[in-house]
C-alpha cells in the first residue's frame, strides 16, 4: 500500500531522493536474494553461529549414550529394552512437558513432584479405598493438579511473590498433604485391568497400529511442510526449498518407521507412547501456531514489552502454571501405572529434578523464550537411557545421579553460552 | 485550530513515591497536527508518554478523547482508543523475531491459527522496512541480535501497524543515523498528511524545527510554554527550558542547546 508514497516521496523531495533511491533498491534486491537455496543455507548457518542450538546437542547426546551403553552391554538396545524405556519416559515426560512452559516464561516450578504424588494418591484413595468410579477418580485428580498449578501462578502473578518460592513452598506442602491423604496404610494397590493400570500396560499388538502410526506422522509432516512452502513461495517470502523438504521428511520417516519395526519386535505400540506423542504435538501446535502461545513466549522474552502490548500478563502466567498441575497430575497418573501403586515414595524431590533436567537437556533455556515440548521428549530419552543402561550394567543410582548431573551441567553451561553469543551477535 | 482535539490531558498528576513527576499538565493534540514536547533530562517526559499510553496511568486529571473524557488504566485502554506509543525503552521481546515483535498482540489468525505467512508478508512490505533500508537480515531473526537503530525502526513499525489516530514518539530518532532520521522526518509529515496526530519528543530542536507545529515544553513535570513553531525563535524555546528568565544566560543556555545539536 505504501510503495506509491514511497516512490512519491523520492521524486518530491528531489534533494535527497537520488541518494535514497540506493539503500531502498538495495534492501529490495537483498529481500529477493534471501529466498533462493543461498539464502536458506546462509540463515542456518546465522542460526548455528548466533548459537541456536537446539535440539543438536540433545540428540548427539543420545547417539553417544546408546552407543556406549550398546557396546558394554549388547542387551540395551533389545526391543524389549527400548520399548521398555519408550514407556518409561512418558510419565516424567508429561511432567517435564509442563515444565517447558513454565520454562519458556522464564519461571521455575519445584512443585511438580509432589503435585503428580498428590494427584496420584488423590486417585487412588477415591478409586480404590471409597469405590468412586474409576473415570470419575481421574478427573478429580487432574482438576487437583490443575486447581494447585492456578493456586500458584496466583500467588506469582497477582501477588508477586517469587515463584521458586511460591513452588518451594508447594513441594513441601502437597508432599506432606500427600502422606495425609495416604494415611496409615501408606501403600495403595491400583486395581489390576483398570483404566490407569492400563495407561502403561497396554499395548497395540496388531503391527498395523505402529506402522500406521508411522505412516501418519510421515505424511502429516510432508503435507503440512509441503503446503507451507508452496503457501510461502507464493507470498514470496523466504521458503523451503522441496529438496530440503524432501530429506527432512525422508528422515522423519525413517526414525518414525524405525522405531515401529522395534516396537513390534517386542509387544506392539504402547499406549502410554501413543498418549505421550499426542500431548506432545497438541502442545506444541499449541505454544507454536496460536495467539495464547505467543504470549507465552513473549513473556518470556520479555514482560515490559508484553504488558505494553496490551496482553493481560497476570492471566497467562496463571495459566500456564495450571498447565504445568494438570500435566503433573496427568505424569502421576502414569507413574502410578507403572508401579501399579501409589506409595509414600511418588512424587520425590527426584522427580522434579528429573523433569526440569529433562527440559533443559533437551534444549529449553532456563532464561524463558526459548524451547518446544519436544525438548521433554528428547530429554527424558537421554535421562532414561542413561538410568536404563546403568541398570543393566548393575551400576548403584549414585553414580548415575552423578551422570545425570553433569548432562544438566553441560546443557546449563550450552544454554548460557548460546544466550550470550546471541546477545554479542551482530549488536556489536 | 478551533476542532475539538482528538486528544486532550487536563490537569495531569502522577507521583513516585516523594517525586511530583508530573503537575497540572495540559496537553492537546489535533488531527493531522504534530506536537513537538520537550523539555530538559527528568522534566517527565516519558512518565507524560506513560500516562497516555497507559502503562503508568496518571494519578489525577482528565483525559478527554474527541472531547470525551475517557479512562485509560491499562495499555490496553489506550490501544482500543487509537493511541499507538515508541517507548523511549523501546519495549520489544528478545526472544521474538522481527515479526513477531511487529505484530505482538495483533497477530493475523486464519481460523484461530497464527497466519505466518502473511504476517511475514505484511511486514515486509511495511514502508519503513522499506524506505529506512534497515537492512536487516532477515525478518526472522530474533531481535536480540538487531542493533539500536534497527530495534528503533521495529518499534515504529509496530506502533504504525494499528492504524493509530495519535502517534506517541518517545525520542524516536535518538539511535538513527542521519540518513534514517532524514527519512524518519519525512515518515512524520506524511503520518501528518494522512490525519494522525502526532506527538514527537526530541532533544534535537532542529528535528523539532522541521517537522512540528506546535512545541509544549515541560520543566520539573509543570508546563512551561505553548509556542506556534513557526512564529517562535529557537532562543525563545530554549530559555522556556531550561527556565532562564535573566537575558545573559538565556543566551549562554541557548547557545549550549545549539552545540548540541
Ligand atoms: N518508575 C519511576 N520510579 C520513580 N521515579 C521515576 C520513575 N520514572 C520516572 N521517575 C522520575 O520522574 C521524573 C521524570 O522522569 P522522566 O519522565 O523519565 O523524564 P524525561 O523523560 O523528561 O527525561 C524524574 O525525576 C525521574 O527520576
Ligand atoms: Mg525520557
């Protein structure tokens, strides 16, 4: 609309319109440049070096993980082994999915562990102890989770208190209302063939449900790639090439195939792996192609900016802490399953720093801003791997506390120095 | 002008804490008419530009729109009003890029989904990321990677996106070049030709000078002085200041502003 008053102005103000003309043919010619194959490539390259990392060094870490733990101990990447460790991630997984979001608001939340213990035993007293309908447990146990993540971001947002201690505070809180609402018994036994037991225990043996899965995925990630280039080559913005596309999906489809293959060598597609993989996508649509999303990550790039919009700040970080419950509950749930019990053991302190460690191993900044739910997935791979090695090699949880450590340490150290280098970049 | 301004403060008071930042201000703004306000470093200026915009809602007065007396409390407020600010602290998001950052709270959405492409398309095609050749390397690079001008530039952007009524400049060419600033000058007058009211702070008096046509100027958070650009000397302005009334240092003060610029 504004080109002819562009071009208007040049030929008005004839002093400096000659000299004008310059820069604006310039900038035009470099905006076209930018859309052929060059431009692509040197736009990675800007991103490497600027050090946007992401999920690179999560990704080289599991190759390095399972190749060692492969060569000390042939078992480890079994079917059995691998599709035992794709069920094991989920119910941390879940958890550290909240913790994304909370993390890409530049907030932390320490209560996780003991929220998903509460829930749990939420679940279990109502179910188990009082006969309360299985589906009807649950809802309560999530609504538990979602009402303590929203009792929080309230103290954070309206009050201002911190919310490292809104959260610290909450860990210790629920974990000891946790042991209340167990009671004396301590240990409740989940109904064997139940809803929640089946969350990790049931499985597609059909081969057709994993290679559908597969094949789902494959051909999602080509469409909606394919007609985002197609949509942006027409608005002449920078696009794809198809080769790029191509190879990317070509990619996607044999990790995606690969682990159906594995998974049908032992006993089908889990059904906790099938959960887990939906939130995961739903979330990141979510954070990634909506207006809520966006406000997410603004807040965490910064909030001035964000209040300044016009976004009602106070709202969305209520929000995005009752995320964090719900999915907290939700991770309960499933790691309840797996033990097939609630005891006074769920919700430790371990498993908040697993799942914050999760999200930050696999590429979240801790600075807010930065991350995508998949970061989780990625994460919790590498932290359960390394735990699932350990126990085959028969090796104490001390020294793998240790290993985990020092990943989160080195992610810690990649984040900080990425958010620096991208600070000096070209602001020099 | 005889019109009902499109923006009009009456008796503004804002206090931080012990500070009187700002007393009994008056302030109006016409259609098409661009309001140069200046005054010395801590006269509140920028605490003004907060008050209209409604980050740092004024404590007392009036705020009439198109002679209404309206209420802003939040940015929000302002927003629904027509009232589009560049914050001296330009307010952009690090970790969002460039488009982002331009369309932050107005996003286009196709059936509820963020719509990229047009956004992308939009922005580019944004006269300033044009005429101002900010030359950025792509629209997609996360603003915490731009320079000072380019950052500036991003902010009037995105101010001039909603189609504001009145325009809120908080020095505005402070990180331009020269050439930007030229083209920023003439961005004004055109923003002018097509009936926005504008209101430009500046230290520069010559920026001032060239584009405004009327100059208020503030001193310790008071008014101090409503001058007609044209029929006004850059002495006069001057000494309405940094409030000198004896002759010798109006002039002496004069002539440091002049080094200045
Ligand atoms: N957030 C704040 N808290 C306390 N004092 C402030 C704040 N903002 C501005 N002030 C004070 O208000 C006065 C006006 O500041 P400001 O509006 O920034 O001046 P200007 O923009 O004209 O240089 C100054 O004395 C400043 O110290
Ligand atoms: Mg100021």
């Amino acid at each position: 609309m504004n080109k002819s008053e562009a071009s208007d102005l040049n030929t008005t103000r004839a002093g400096g319109g000659t000299a004008r003309a310059g820069p604006a043919a310039d900038r035009r010619q470099s905006a076209e440049g930018e859309q052929g194959f060059r431009g692509y490539v040197s736009e990675i390259t800007r991103k490497l070096r600027s050090g946007e990392l992401g999920a690179l060094p999560g990704v080289f870490s599991v190759v390095v993980i399972w190749t060692v733990f492969q060569i000390l101990d042939h078992q480890f990447l079994s079917p059995r082994n691998l599709s035992n460790l794709s069920v094991d991630i989920v119910g941390t997984g879940l958890i550290a999915v909240g913790i994304v979001f909370v993390l890409l608001l530049g907030e932390i939340d320490l209560s996780v562990g003991s929220v998903s213990g509460l829930s749990a035993a939420v679940f279990a007293v109502f179910n188990v102890n009082n006969g309360v309908p299985e589906w009807l447990a649950v809802i309560a146990a999530v609504l538990v989770g979602a009402a303590i993540g929203a009792v929080q971001g309230f103290f954070f947002a309206t009050i201002g208190v911190p919310a490292f201690v809104v959260t610290l505070a909450g860990l210790l809180a629920w974990n000891g209302l946790m042991l209340h609402v167990l009671g004396a018994s301590g240990t409740i036994n989940l109904r064997p063939q139940g809803l929640v037991y089946g969350l990790t225990n049931h499985y597609f043996h059909n081969t057709a449900a994993a290679y559908g899965l597969a094949a789902l995925g494959t051909v999602a990630f080509f469409v909606t790639s394919y007609h985002d280039a197609r949509r942006r080559r027409a608005a002449e913005v920078l696009a794809r090439p198809l080769t790029e596309i191509a190879m990317r999906t070509g990619a996607v489809a044999v990790i995606a195939f690969a682990v159906a293959y594995v998974l049908n060598q032992f006993e089908g597609l889990p059904l906790a792996l099938l959960i887990f993989l939906a939130v995961v996508v739903g979330l990141d649509f979510v954070l990634r192609r909506t207006k809520y999303g966006r406000k997410i990550f603004s807040i965490g790039g910064g909030v001035e900016a964000t209040r300044r919009a016009g976004i009602n700040v106070a709202w969305v970080r209520v929000s995005v802490f009752a995320v964090s419950g719900t999915l907290a509950a939700l991770g309960g749930l499933f790691l309840a399953s797996r033990v097939a019990s609630v005891g006074q053991t769920a919700g430790s302190s371990i498993l908040m720093i697993n799942s914050i460690a999760a999200a930050v191993i696999g590429g979240v900044s801790l600075f807010g801003g930065r991350g995508r739910p998949w970061s989780a997935l990625l994460g919790m791979l590498v932290i359960q791997s390394i735990a699932s090695g350990m126990l085959l090699l028969g090796i104490q949880t001390t020294v793998q506390y240790m290993i985990t450590g020092g990943v989160l340490l080195a992610a810690v150290v990649l984040d900080s120095l990425s958010r620096h280098s991208q600070k000096s970049h070209g602001r020099a | 002008m005889s019109t009902t301004p499109v923006l009009a403060l009456r008796g503004i008071c804002k206090r931080f804490g012990a500070v009187r930042a700002l007393t009994d201000v008056e302030l109006e703004i016409h259609a098409g008419e661009v309001v140069a306000l200046v005054g010395d470093n801590g006269a509140g200026k920028s605490t003004l530009v907060k008050v209209i915009t409604g980050v740092g809602p004024a404590d007392e007065g009036v705020i009439e729109w198109n002679g209404r007396p309206v209420r802003i409390h939040r940015p929000h407020d302002a927003q629904t009003l027509g009232i589009a600010g560049v914050y001296q602290d330009l307010a952009l998001c690090e970790s969002l890029d460039v488009v982002g950052n331009v369309f932050l709270g107005h996003e286009i959405c196709t059936a509820g989904v963020l719509d990229e492409v047009a956004m992308e398309r939009r922005t580019r095609e944004l006269e300033l990321m044009d005429t101002l050749s900010i030359r950025i390397p792509s629209v997609r690079v996360p603003v915490a990677s731009l320079s000072a001008g380019q950052r500036q530039t991003v902010a009037i952007s995105r101010a001039l996106l909603s189609d504001p009524k009145i325009l809120i400049l908080d020095e505005p060419t402070a990180a331009l070049g020269v050439e930007q600033t030229a083209h920023f000058l003439d961005l004004i007058e055109r923003l002018r030709e097509r009936g926005i009211g504008v209101l430009l702070i500046s230290h520069n008096l010559g920026d001032v000078k060239a584009v405004a046509d009327q100059v208020a100027v503030l001193r310790l958070g008071r008014n101090n002085g409503f001058f007609d650009v044209l029929t006004t000397s850059q002495e006069q302005i001057v000494s309405s200041i940094t409030g000198a009334t004896d002759n010798a240092i109006t002039h002496r003060k004069a002539w440091a502003w002049e080094a200045m610029l």
